[in-house]
C-alpha cells in the first residue's frame, strides 16, 4: 500500500482518469445494447452486449472509486 503523498497521486492520476474513460466507453456501450433492442435484434444478442456493457461500466466505477480513495488520502497526508 502506497504511503507517501507522491505515491497516491500518481495511482490518483492514473485511475481517475482510466475509471472516466471506462465509465464513458460502458456507458456507449449501453446505448449500443439499448439500439440493438430497438432495432429488434435477437433477444440473445442485446442481453449479453448488454450485460458486457454492464460490466464494463461497472468496472470503470469501482476504478474510478479507489481513484476517489487515494485522493482522500493524499488530501489527509497534506
């Protein structure tokens, strides 16, 4: 576990802005599942991009919240 300021800003930098990037992508993906509904594609087929899309978002909050901890720690080392 980092324990110098540096050290938690550096993992700060790198994980805000790849958990934003990854929410964002997720979030398109979503869209892209919710037109492959629309357009009435086959039920199999925007259940799983769907539920990839899912994850991925998913995965880009959970980065973008350990992004939030160091943050925290780094304003609490100040």
């Amino acid at each position: 576990m980092p324990k110098t300021y540096q050290e938690h800003r550096r993992r700060w930098m790198i994980k805000s802005g790849g958990g934003l990037a990854i929410i964002g992508f997720g979030a398109c993906l979503i869209a892209e599942a919710a037109m492959l509904k629309s357009g009435g594609a086959a039920t199999s087929s925007w259940v799983a991009y769907g539920t990839v899309a899912l994850v991925v978002f998913n995965a880009g909050l959970a980065i973008f919240g350990d992004a939030v901890r160091h943050r925290v720690h780094m304003d609490r080392l100040e």
